[in-house]
C-alpha cells in the first residue's frame, strides 16, 4: 500500500523488519519446544532469547537480508544466514527440521491476526459513531427513497441503526476469519513431520493459545486466507454502502447531509463553490479494491501438488494492501459519520415536495379498511389522482379531496396524511438493540 493510505499502525506491521521479527517468533518458538525435548542445546535457544531481546530485528537487517537474497535468491536462506551474522554461532539451531513455508505462513498467520485485530478494533468504533448518529436522530423525520423515488417518510436515525446492524455482521466475519487463520504449522517439507514431530507443532501452537493446522502439506490451504479476504470484501462493500449513501445525500439537488469541509479546504481548482463528497468516494475506490483482491485470494486456492509458488508474489501485494486498505477505508469513513452535517429542516422540506404523494398507501389502506372498497377499485382512486398530482403538482390530498368518486372525509384524510403516524413504531425497532 503506498504511504498515502497506510494507518500509522498497518505501515508498521507490514513493514519488512516486522515481518522478520513474526519469522524469528516462529523459529524461536519452535526451538523452545525442541530445546525443552533435546533436540537443540537448551542454552543455544536461551543466548538467542536474550541476544534478540537486547538488539531486536531492524531495518538494517531488512537492508541485510535483501542483500543476501540477492545472491542466493532464497528469502528464508538469507534471512537465517543473516541470523548468524547478527547473533552468532547459537542461530545453526535456528530452523531445525523446519521448511521454508513452515516459517512465512506461520509468520503470516501472526501478522494477520494483528491486522484482523486492528480492523475490528476500527469496524467498533465506526459501529459506535452510528449508534450515536442513530440515537441523535431516532425522530428526526426525513423521507425514504426506492429506486430513488421518494417513497415513504421515515427517520434519519433508522439509515445509521440499519448500518450499525451491518456493521456488526461484519464484525461476526472478521472474527470467525481471524480465528481461522490462528493456526500454526510447523510439519516439514511435504506435511509428513518427517524432520520435526507433531508434537512440536502443538507446543508452539498451546503457547500461543492457537490451534495446530490438523493435516497440510508444504502449504496453509489457501481457502483459510480467501475467508480473510471475504470477508473484508464484504466489510468493504458494507462501507461502500454507506458512502454511497451520504454522496447521494450531498447531491445538489438533496442536500440532506453531507462530509464535512474543514477550514482552508477547498473543492475544485477552477469552481470555488465546489463542495464535493470526495472522502466517501474515497471509499468506494477502496471497496473495489477489496473485491478485486478476494478474486486474487480465490484464485490462490488451487495449487499444483503439495505446493507451488504461484500465490506468493500475489499474496505479498493483496493480504498487506487488503488489510492496510479496510483499516484506512474504515477510519476514513468513521470521521466522516462523526462529524457529518446534517440538514433537518431541508430533509422535511424534501419530504413534503412531493405534495403528499408519500402517504398514498395510507390512504389506500382507509379506502379498504375504513370504507370497505376492493383494493383494485380503492387502488385506482388514489393511483389516478397520485398521477395526476405528479403531472400537474397540485396537493395528493387536494386532488382526492376534490374526487366525487373518494368517500373520505376531512378528518379521515388529515388522518391519513398524519406524518407521525408513520414514524409511530420506531421506538419499537430501536428497542430491540437496546436504544
């Protein structure tokens, strides 16, 4: 991910010296189950311990890692060789029995649970600014929209109460994804445990408070991580959802909300009026990358025999940039619902420009419950004086008023016509999580 999108948090832990520091974990993990069998002198596992406590991995051994793989074009080769050169002669124990991938996915495997801990840590917090903007604006009315007519009046509070329960969907995926990728793998070459034994594997993973991958074979399966990137697609497309929203509401012609423009900013080079929704753009750019890396992560299922390499240089780009990019896109989208401007008194004039026309099914439920007409002929009055209310833009309940053929009174029509009557069971919807 390039450094315009990279949380301060994700730039650290997809770095290349962390990424190391997650592949020592993992070697010294293992050594200290060999160690406490006899399998490697106790004190070489000890010296290492302390030696890398007191002078942890850095960016100078990333430099010298890199140029060590430039000759042996191995980067576990390098980095062990690199080991030795940093530690000294205690680091030959280090990889004992282990192979390559035993160490990178297990390595893998930590740093995504880290990131997957920060994305929900992120998803919360945006979950708890919609409960806010939910309770602010549990009454304040404004007018539902399908196909993006207007349909019938609502509330603003119930768009954020509709995407808090989303949100915590989502929060149910990212956690069932991260608790799938906790495990560790430490099987040997082709998964048989032929230079290490299973036992080791289970030390490591108990330590750890993770699982031991039950059977592989030189690889993690891949559908482990496809679930990781489903479900930070859908995360993704949860966002999109709603920033589409509040873009739609920016709109000119709604004007119902919109982000917030700081002090100095400025919206068009050429237009100085230009107030334009670019932070929830921003977003929905970030949600077509989520659902193009989940393609690359299903494509990395399928493997030729115990293992090729063909989802490494892909995964190297996509598991970094689709956690990197979930938590920028989150955060970026929390601040906007924070500090969103909310326009009420333009939301209640949008929902009266239509004269009425949104209360139609009220009255078509008076023509049939109160009157006793069949629907089709109670359907008629009100779609032909709704028609003509769009043609003409006199007032839906003028016109039926006006209708010989409408047996509503006054009061019945003013009944019908009532805005709160509408509203009158929100406070049960609300109820149910706990508002």
């Amino acid at each position: 991910m390039i450094d315009r999108y990279l949380t301060p948090e994700m730039k650290v832990l997809w770095s290349e010296a962390n990424k190391y520091r997650a592949w020592l974990k993992v070697e010294l993990s293992a050594m200290q189950a060999q160690a406490q069998h006899g399998e490697v002198p106790q004190e070489a596992f000890e010296v290492l311990t302390r030696k890398s406590a007191a002078d942890p991995l850095d960016d100078a051994f990333a430099e010298k890692v890199a140029e060590i793989e430039a000759v042996t074009r191995h980067d576990i080769v390098a980095f062990t060789r690199a080991l030795t050169e940093r530690y000294g002669e205690e680091a030959r124990f280090i990889h004992h029995g282990l192979t390559s991938t035993d160490v990178v996915d297990t390595a893998q495997n930590l740093l995504l649970d880290e990131a997957l801990t920060i994305i929900i840590s992120d998803v919360q917090a945006l979950r708890d600014v919609c409960r806010t903007q939910a309770a602010a604006h549990k009454h304040t009315p404004t007018v539902g929209r399908t196909h993006g007519i207007h349909a019938e009046p609502m509330t603003f509070g119930l768009k954020f109460l509709n995407w808090m329960a989303t949100l915590g969907r989502d929060l149910e995926r990212l956690e069932a994804a991260r608790q799938r990728i906790r495990v560790v793998m430490l099987s040997g070459s082709v998964g048989t445990y032929a230079h290490v034994s299973p036992r080791i594997e289970e030390e490591v993973a108990a330590s750890w408070g993770w699982q031991a991958a039950p059977v592989t074979n030189q690889t993690l399966a891949r559908d482990r991580h496809a679930e990781v990137l489903s479900a930070l697609a859908i995360l993704g497309s949860t966002l999109e959802k709603i920033a589409v929203e509040i873009r739609h509401l920016q709109r000119s012609e709604v004007r119902e909300a919109m982000e917030p423009f700081g002090k100095g900013q400025t919206g068009s080079s050429s237009m100085p009026h230009k107030k334009n929704p670019i932070l929830t753009e921003n977003v929905t750019g970030f949600a077509r990358l989520l659902r193009g890396f989940l393609v690359t992560g299903l494509e990395n299922v399928a493997l030729w025999h115990e293992r090729d390499i063909s989802h490494s240089s892909a995964e190297r780009v996509i598991l970094p940039d689709a956690t990197a990019g979930a938590s920028y896109a989150t955060r970026r989208l929390t601040g906007v619902l924070r500090d969103l401007v909310v326009f009420p008194d333009r939301m209640l004039r949008n929902l009266n420009d239509l004269g009425g026309l949104v209360f139609s099914q009220r009255v078509l439920h008076a023509l049939i419950d109160d009157k006793g007409m069949m629907r089709e002929a109670a359907y008629g009055i009100v779609q032909r004086n709704a028609l003509k209310s769009w043609e003409t833009g006199e007032g839906l309940r003028d016109l039926l008023k006006a209708d010989p053929e409408n047996p509503l009174t006054d009061s019945e029509l003013d009944a019908a016509f009532d805005l709160q009557w509408y509203l009158r069971h929100v406070d049960d919807i609300y109820a149910r999580f706990g508002m």
